[in-house]
C-alpha cells in the first residue's frame, strides 16, 4: 500500500489541472506537447543520422582492412548469451542418455531360443524374456581431448544390472589427406550395420546373421586406420587388428594380436534425391578352445568347443531415395560367409577331431519406408544356411539348418527424439518345424546432447 | 582372401595417384553459403553444395557423397549455431581432414559473423526443437549477408593468400551491389512494414524482423512439432479476433496445413524460395530476395 500511495496521488495532481483549466490551457498543453514531441524527433533523427554515419565509417575501415587481408580474421565471436567464462563445467564432454525397453510375447518359451546351425555367439542373441523388458540404458559421453585427438565412452547399463563398455575410443583429429586412425574398444568398420548403435536401427533386434555370426556386433579391441581417398566418389579404405576377444575369435595365449579386418566402402548419390553405400569386408580371426558347438539331427551335441580359424566375408549394400524432407524409402543388404577350419573337442575337453571345417553363410534384405513425417514400416527377410560341418569321423545324421525370419515394423516418431515401434517376427530361427510368432512393443527415447548419426 | 588383398592394394594405389585441381575448393552446407561463396570467389573456388532449398536441413544425412566431398575440402562454410548438429560432425569426424576441423581457419561458421535472434533464456526439449545458440536461420535478412560476406572474404583470404588481391576486390564489388539492392529492396518493401501474418517455422523470423512484419502466430505450435487439429482450430478463432494478410511458408515445408488455414481466414498462403534454388526466381542470392519480396508484394495486393 506504501508504495500506491505517492502513485495514486500523483495521478489525482495530474488530472487536477485539466479539471479545474477550461479548453484554453488544453490548448497550451496541446501545443506544448507538440514541441516537445518535434523537439524529440529532431533529437532521435539527429542521433539516427550519427550512427548510420559511425557504421559507415566502420564499415569503410573494415572494407579497407579487408582490401589489405593482410591481417588473420578475428576469432569467432563467443556466442551471444554462451558466457563460459571461468566455469569449471564448460570443458565437460558431451553426454547423451539414450533410455530403451519393450514388452515382449512370443509363442514358444524364448529361453530355448537358438540359431539352428550356429554355434551360440552371444548372450545379445534372440527375442529376449516375455513381458515387459528394461532394454539398454546407452550413456554417451565425447569430446575432443586436445588439438590432436577426441574421446569417446559409451557405456550400456542393462536390465540385470550390469555396465557393459560398449565402446570406449580414442580418434585423431588432426591427420591429413583423409587418414583417421581409432583406438581402444570400438565397433569393428565392416559392414553395414555393425557399426550402428542399437537405437538407431530399424528394428528391435539386429537381423539373425549378425546375431549368428558375430553375437550381435562385433566390438574390436585395438586399433583402426581408415583412409578416405580424394575422389568426389566416396571411396574409403580401413584396416583393424586386436586381441580378437570377441566371436568368432578368442583371446590367444601370446603377444602380438588376434586377426585382421579389411574393408573397402564405395557410395555415392543418383541424382538428387537417391544416395547409396555399398562394401566389401573380409574378418580373420583366431580362437583357442572356443566353447560353444552345434548339434545333430537328434538335438545331441556334436561338440563343445573349437580351435582354429574363422575366415568372414561380407557383402553390404544400402540405398536411400528420399524424394521430399517428409519421405524416404531406405533398402538394405548385407551377406556373410564364413569358413571355419580346425580341431573340435568333446565337453571333457578331449580332441574329437582336427580336420572339423565348415561353410556357414547368411544374409538379410530389409526395406524401412517412411510414409508420413512421422511414420515409418518397414520388413525384413533372414535367411541362414548352417553349413554341413565335415570330418573325417563325422556322424551321418547331421543337421542341415536353414533358419529363417521375417519381420514386420511399424513405429512413430513424435519427435527426433523418442520413437514407438511395434514388431512382429514370424521366427523359424530354431528351424525345428515348429515356429515363433513374437510381437515386441518399443521405446527409444534420447536426452542429453544432439547426437549426429552415421549414414 | 589374397585376390582381395590384391584388389584392396590395386584401388588403394589408383586412388592416391589421383590428380589435385588448383581452384579453392569449397563446401557449402546450404545453397545460400555455396552463392555466397560463388559471388566472392567466382572462378577461384570450386563450389559444392550439400543441400537444396528443398531439403529440411535440420535433417539431412551424413551421405557418402558429402563425407567425400568434405575429405577434400579446403573451406568448409557452415551456418553453425547449431543447425548443422545432426549431420555436419559426422562429416568432418569421417572427412580425415584436419583442415576443416571446427576451430581451425578451413572451417567458418556463419553465425559467428552475426548476432542471432531468439537465444533462449531456458532450454528445455519440452519446448521443442529450440536451438541453444539462437535461431541460426539467417539468411532471410540482407543485414546478414552482408555481415558474412565480409567474414568469409577474410577467411577466403586468410587460406588462399596467393589470391587475397582478388578476393578483396570481389569482396568490395558484391558489397556495393549488395548495398544498392538492400537500399532497392527496402524501398520497395516499405508497403509490406507492419503487415501481420502467420508464419510456418521460426526460420521466417529474420525475414519478418527485416521487413517488419508482425507475426501473429505460428502454425507449428512448438518449434519442430506439427500442428494438432486441435490447434488449428484455436489458431482459426484466434485469427478470427486478430486478422491476418498473409501466410507464409517455405518450399521445402508441407503446404497442408497454411492451405487448409489459408481457407479459413481468407489470407493467401505464400510459398517464398527460403533458399536459393527454392524457386525459379531465385537463381542466385539477389534472385532469392527479389522472388520473396515480388511474392509477398503481389500476395498483399
């Protein structure tokens, strides 16, 4: 109430003289008014006319500055409100939270789920449990560590309570001439999809020749160089060696390192609206006593674990034709074949036989369309061939497997930064002769900084 | 395995022998940097563009195409503040090369020649897809042009000194042309000042902060987020109370919802450019801003 009080006094004074004056003095004050208001005008116009004049001038000493170009252009302004000053906090890495989980029903028990043909590869593999699952909690931490090098964490928290490191890397940053190099526990290159985070996929799972054949995706401990040639073609080499601790290799009991991974990546664009990649990968890798075999016709293991070498090709191929920002048609491949020669061992660990090899292969072709600015289905074929293994006391019943899965999607993007999705997999994986329907709901949600994502 | 370690030697020794061209080269992430590029570098730079005028670039993909085209790049012009931050690192990450970097002088951002509207006070994504920077959507303002085109002279300069002289005349002519058409373009804009209309994106802000057009409201309710019916049944009364002479929508946006809210309040919805390339008019960065204001002038007649 004190501080109205002046206010409401002042206001009653104001309309004092207007009540007791007669049209005359409004007339004055009218004029008054007026004067001041023109007097005003002429001030603002005067201090108008003398900035135009300051920016001219300033313009003109920054024309002749840059006529000289002698002198390096100042650093870039700091960002307007981006006051860093002296906090602590401004030099801490980037950090994303990707939050993810499904309800799952499937038909048939998933905890006998297996790939008919295939050595078990990963605990990553199949449908996972029935109702609701608590997915991947994926914690992204980056930055650039000094002129020459930027890091990068990506921890997964799952929902048994464990942090696994999903990766953790150094890069370079400072090469030239199209070199990078990459260290420490990072996505292997090859491929298509093996270098893509779990909630940047199409589906809820990976397609079953990679869960067979690498256990989901193959993670390299150790180093990688890539180097891009200076071609409008997209064109882009790399090379990787490590300890070879995951499927199919197993860590050797010696120094040095365990296998190699060549790939070539081609890609390009067909007009303006179609882009594609295409690629060639070879993977070797050595592995000692690896446990895991396969079985007979009768569901009796052949055997339990295997020594020796496993020799991996993959084909990869991927298009995108997006003809409007609200559109885009996706298609994409990938072929795998593997040979593997050794010695195999019982569950006792004796010698069963040392002239065990076989030829697996596998391959997927999915298609993801997005009808809507928020929409997308898509479907997606797998087809595997276990192989015949061969030996010389091989048993005559061996299992000829020929698992197969297709899958249905269906998700809602409210945003870039949270996705729905409906699947359905009509899944012949365990090539029994008896299939698995399975409907898995998702969410994929991210906070934290922007991630940018690979093609 | 050794036919393919032979193969994988074989292109990799072609693809180092491979000649370098002597133009600057120079990639642009939208098609207004790569003109702007163009009218100050003329024939010593060699241009590509990432995107179209009918592209969202928001969201464009870190294709192959443009990894290789940043690999050997010497000057990487981006807008910055952000609105590159879903494809652009990636590309620099992939490119192996140091030159284009962020901080190093073969890369340049647009927006560190500007002061940016909109800076948010508060971020929070519960208010859409706000951009912490400011709106990065620039170049709808002359003003701005102007401002990064003395920028990126320098840098020119900076990183090709040999041609310095060139670019600075270059430089000082597209300054002068640019001048004599702003003072063109305002004059002949003045009836526009004042006019209200409803925009679609907030990347219509510097356009109307130019020419003074009062925005009303706004068909996406957030930024980022498409509108609900519901919404625009509220924009339809709202609109009702306060009317307004134009919608206005970009090239590369959905017409549906400005054409169905074009119908309701009797205002026409205009398609501008946006980008150069976004319309027929708009061949270079002069046609951009004669086909916008030729647009809206004939939309408020």
């Amino acid at each position: 109430m004190m501080v109205f009080r002046p206010v409401a006094a002042l206001m009653a004074l104001a309309t004092l003289p207007a009540m007791a004056s007669g049209a005359d003095d409004v007339a004055a004050l009218r004029a008054e008014l007026q004067a001041l208001k023109s007097d005003y005008d002429a001030r603002v116009d005067a201090l108008e006319a003398r900035i135009r004049q300051l920016e001219a001038s300033a313009q003109a000493s920054a024309d002749a500055a840059e006529a000289l170009a002698t002198a390096p252009p100042a650093a870039p302004a700091p960002a307007p409100g981006g006051d860093v000053g002296d906090k602590a906090s401004a030099f801490n890495p980037a950090i994303s939270l990707i939050l993810g989980g499904n309800f799952t029903g499937t038909s048939r028990d998933p905890a006998g789920w297996h790939i008919a043909g295939f050595p078990p590869a990963g605990d990553e593999a199949g449908p996972g449990g029935r109702s609701f699952n608590l997915g991947e909690s994926e914690l992204t931490f980056a930055a650039s560590i000094d002129p020459y090098f930027a890091g990068t964490l990506t921890a997964a928290i799952n929902g048994d309570n464990e942090i696994e490191v999903e990766e953790a890397f150094f890069r370079t940053t400072a090469l030239r001439d199209g070199f990078s190099v990459k260290g420490g526990r990072f996505f292997s290159g090859f491929g298509y999809l093996n270098e893509v985070h779990a909630h940047a996929w199409d589906f809820v799972d990976q397609p079953l020749v990679y869960q067979a054949m690498f256990g989901g995706q193959h993670k390299q401990n150790g180093v990688q160089v890539k180097w891009l040639a200076p071609t409008d073609l997209f064109l882009e080499f790399g090379a990787e060696t490590g300890n070879g601790d995951n499927f199919p290799g197993t860590r050797l009991e010696s120094n040095g390192f365990n296998g190699a991974t060549l790939f070539v990546h081609v890609g390009g664009d067909i007009g303006d609206y179609t882009s594609w990649r295409g690629g060639v990968s070879w993977l070797t890798q050595s592995s000692e006593a690896r446990s895991g075999g396969i079985d007979d016709a009768d569901g009796q293991p052949l055997f339990d674990a295997f020594s020796g070498d496993s020799d991996t090709w993959v084909v990869d191929g991927v298009l995108k034709w997006a003809p409007s920002p609200r559109r885009q048609l996706k298609v994409q491949g990938e072929y795998m074949h593997r040979r593997e020669s050794g010695s195999i061992f019982d569950a006792g660990g004796s010698l069963l036989a040392d002239d065990y090899r076989n030829t697996r292969a596998g391959w997927y072709l999915q298609s993801v369309y997005q009808f809507a600015p928020r929409w997308r289905v898509g479907a997606r074929y797998d087809s595997l061939d276990g192989g015949t293994p061969a030996y010389a006391f091989a048993p005559p019943n061996l299992l000829d497997a020929s698992p197969e899965r297709i899958s249905l999607m269906l998700d809602w993007n409210p945003s870039e930064f949270s996705r729905l999705r409906a699947q359905y997999d009509w899944d012949d994986a365990r090539d029994d002769g008896e299939t698995d329907h399975a409907l898995r709901l998702q969410y994929i949600y991210g906070i934290g900084a922007h991630g940018a994502h690979k093609y | 395995m050794k036919d393919f370690i032979r193969l994988f030697a074989v292109l990799l020794v072609g693809a180092v022998s491979l000649p370098a061209s002597a133009a600057l080269k120079v990639l642009a992430t939208t098609p207004d940097w790569g003109a702007l590029a163009i009218e100050l570098g003329g024939d010593k730079v060699n241009v590509y563009v990432a995107t179209t005028a009918l592209q969202d670039v928001h969201r464009v993909e870190a294709k192959p195409s443009l990894v290789a085209r940043a690999r050997s790049a010497d000057l990487v012009v981006a807008t910055g503040a952000e609105l590159e931050v879903g494809w652009l690192p990636v590309l620099l990450q992939e490119s192996g090369n140091a030159r284009v970097q962020p901080g190093q002088p073969g890369y340049f951002e647009a927006a560190s020649a500007l002061r940016l509207l909109e800076v948010p006070a508060k971020l929070d994504r519960a208010m859409g897809d706000i951009h912490p920077l400011g709106n990065p959507h620039v170049q709808l303002d002359p003003h701005n042009i102007q401002a990064v085109a003395h920028a990126l002279t320098a840098r020119l300069s900076q990183i090709d000194p040999s041609q310095a002289a060139f670019y600075a005349a270059r430089g000082m002519d597209f300054d002068a042309r640019w001048d004599a058409a702003i003072k063109a373009w305002e004059a002949k804009a003045a009836p526009l000042k004042g006019t209200p209309v409803v925009i679609m994106h907030r990347d219509q802000v510097y356009l109307c902060h130019w020419l003074g057009l009062t925005e009303v409201a706004s068909i996406e309710p957030k930024p980022g987020v498409p509108p609900t019916a519901a919404y625009l049944g509220a924009l339809v009364s709202k609109l009702g109370t306060t009317p307004v002479r134009l919608i206005l929508l970009n090239a590369y946006n959905d017409p549906k919802a400005a054409n169905w809210l074009s119908e309701r309040v009797h205002a026409p919805a205009v398609v501008l450019p946006f980008s150069v390339g976004g319309s027929d008019g708009a061949k270079d960065l002069f046609g951009l801003f004669d086909d916008t204001l030729n647009k809206l002038l004939a939309a408020v007649k």
